[in-house]
C-alpha cells in the first residue's frame, strides 16, 4: 500500500502559472510542492523569443525564462517533483492526488496550473504521419526542414509566429488559414506581408496530409477552397498545426465546473473554482488572454487566496 505523503499547498504544473503561485506561496511560508509533468515549463519551453514578458527590455528565450522562474521558485522552498498526475480525487479533505509513480500525496489547498495543449485538427493523417512531416511545434522541428517547403495551419499569433521563425530554415511557408483575415496581433501580421518568404493560402482548410511514414514522409497538403470547393494538392514535407489548444483538464474528470470550451470556470474576479480550497491559474481557466503574464498573475491570485483559505481553515480548527 502506497503511503500518503501530506502537504498545506500542492500546485499542479510547472508553468508561469504555477511557478509564480509557487513564488508567492513560498514566500507566505506555506513550503509549495509542484508537480511537474511531462512538460516541464509549459508551452514557453517550445516557443523562441519572448519579447513581451516585462522585466526582459531585449526579450528573453522562453526555456531561459521559465529556468529563472524555477529557479526562483526554489529560491523561496518551492519543492519540485517530477510525475504525471493520474487522479484527483477532490470531494475529500484532505485532497488526494494519485501519481503515476504510485506515490499518494494530500494537501489543505489545490492549485491547478496544468496550461493547454495544441489542438489537432481531427483528421487520420494527423496521427499516421506524426514525427514525419506532421508536427505541432516549429520551434522543436523546424531545424529539420532546412531548404524545403513547408505548410503551417491557422491564422492566429502562433501560426503567425511559427511561420516566422520556420523562415529562418525553410525555402517557402504556405499560411493554410480557413478565412481571409488573420486573427493574429497587428504587429505580427505585418511582419509576415513583409516576408517573401510566406505565401497565404486564403479561404482553404485541410483535407488530407498526403504521404506515408516509411517512404519519405509528408510529400503535398490537400487543402479545398471553402467558397468554390476548389482541391488543391500543394507540394510541401513539412506541415504545422497551430489552430489553438485546448485546456488540460482530463485529469478532473467532472469534479470541477467549466465553461462552454472546456476550461475551468472560476468565481468572478477570483481563482476559486467551485470547489473551496481548489483554485485554477493560468491557461487552464483563460480562454480569452493565454499569454505568460496573465498565467503568471492568475498565479499570484491562485497563491493569495489559498493562505487566505488555509489561514481560515486553521482559525476554525483553533476555534473549535
Ligand atoms: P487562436 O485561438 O488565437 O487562433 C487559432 C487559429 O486557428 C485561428 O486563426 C482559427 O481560425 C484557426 N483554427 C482553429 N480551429 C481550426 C480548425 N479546426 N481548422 C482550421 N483552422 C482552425 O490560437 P493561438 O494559438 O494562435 O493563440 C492563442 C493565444 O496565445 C492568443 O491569445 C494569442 O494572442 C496568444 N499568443 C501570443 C503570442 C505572442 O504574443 N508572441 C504568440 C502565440 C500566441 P479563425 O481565425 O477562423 O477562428
């Protein structure tokens, strides 16, 4: 039988968010734990220049960023293991959270900062050609397609930013976007009609990602022309997904309230979720901003309001 190790405040997730809320935490003396996943420093481990983080007047790369904020954390007694989180079980107090290790811990107060994740299109050959020519993050990839012509899909900042930073390698990007107007920031758009190198494809969505694994990999897009209908197989070996992500809440189940698009709901102006005790920071409950500063200050929130909640817990047990 697996022990049960107890904590006041155990935060899942190793992003902004959960870094900052660690910071603050830490700081109130309450000894945070984090768990980390697989993916340790969240989604700006995978992404190049951050150049809108305060604090960083000539921007700062993403990985280097989150190690300061690691390192930060642990300044303050931030305990970090590494597991992956199988269960939470929420409708006892303590919390339990099962890891995949097998080790059980407790807590008084739960911070959820587990982020989002890149949403796929839904088609087969996403899945068939994985890791060869099928990929949801240029940064990791894109090194491998030096001198070819590659496709990204989606209209907003990260497509924008993929195709971008591809130019650096690539001979050609083609911009797949289902309209005819980006979603992306002003200041990213401009830089992209600026680049010779970035070809739009307007008004076309995916049909199918031609190619087989073992025989060279992805070779052309199939995209179709959503006015006329119109199929166009368009010769590429790399393709980027960049449509969006969806929040990392599987774990949950549906002990925790969320809105429409699956994120957690939180109380107006608060973390709280509608669980007292369980708070959500960070891209798990923001639908609308999803930028590393309001994870990060969704983080601070998350951290106060759970000292003011284990500071009331403790005056009631000393009341009583
Ligand atoms: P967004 O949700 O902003 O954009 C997703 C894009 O993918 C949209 O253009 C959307 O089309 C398209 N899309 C969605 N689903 C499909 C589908 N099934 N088929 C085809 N196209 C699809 O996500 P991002 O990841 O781009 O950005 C998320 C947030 O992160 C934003 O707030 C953004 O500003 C921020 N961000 C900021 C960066 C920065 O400041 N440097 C860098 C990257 C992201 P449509 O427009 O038609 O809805």
């Amino acid at each position: 039988m697996p022990q049960e190790k107890h904590r006041k405040i155990i935060i899942i997730g190793a992003g902004p968010a959960g870094y900052t809320a660690a910071i603050y935490a830490g700081r109130a003396n309450l000894k945070p734990m984090i768990i980390q996943g697989m993916q340790p420093g969240g989604q700006l481990t995978i992404t190049t220049e951050v150049d809108n983080f305060p604090g960083f007047e000539h921007g700062i790369q993403g990985p280097e960023l989150m190690e300061k904020m690691r390192m930060q954390a642990e300044r303050f007694d931030t305990e970090i293991i590494s597991d992956s989180v199988t269960e939470v079980i929420m409708q006892q107090r303590p919390f339990q959270i099962k890891l995949d290790s097998g080790d059980i811990y407790t807590c008084d107060a739960l911070i959820i900062a587990t982020g989002a994740s890149a949403r796929w299109l839904g088609i087969p050959a996403e899945k068939r050609l994985s890791g060869y020519g099928v990929s949801a993050c240029a940064t990791c990839d894109g090194f491998f397609y030096k001198g070819q012509d590659v496709a990204v899909v989606g209209g907003g900042d990260t497509a924008v930013e993929e195709a971008l930073f591809l130019t650096n390698f690539v001979s050609k990007v083609y911009l797949i976007h289902r309209r005819d107007a980006l979603r992306a920031e002003r200041v990213m758009q401009q830089k992209m009609e600026e680049n010779k190198k970035i070809t739009p494809v307007w008004n076309s969505v995916v049909e199918d990602i031609l190619g087989e694994p073992g025989k060279g990999g992805v070779h052309a897009i199939r995209v179709k022309n959503v006015h006329n209908g119109a199929v166009t197989d368009i010769p590429v070996t790399g393709v980027f997904i960049a449509i969006g992500h969806n929040p990392n809440t599987a774990i949950f189940g549906n002990q925790l309230d969320k809105d429409d698009s699956g994120y957690l709901a939180t109380k107006p102006d608060s973390t709280a979720t509608n669980i007292p005790g369980v708070f959500a920071a960070g891209d798990v409950q923001d639908r609308h901003f999803r930028q590393a500063i309001t994870a990060a200050g969704t983080g601070c929130m998350a951290a106060l309001e759970a000292e003011r909640y284990l500071n009331e817990l403790e005056g009631a047990a000393t009341r009583f």
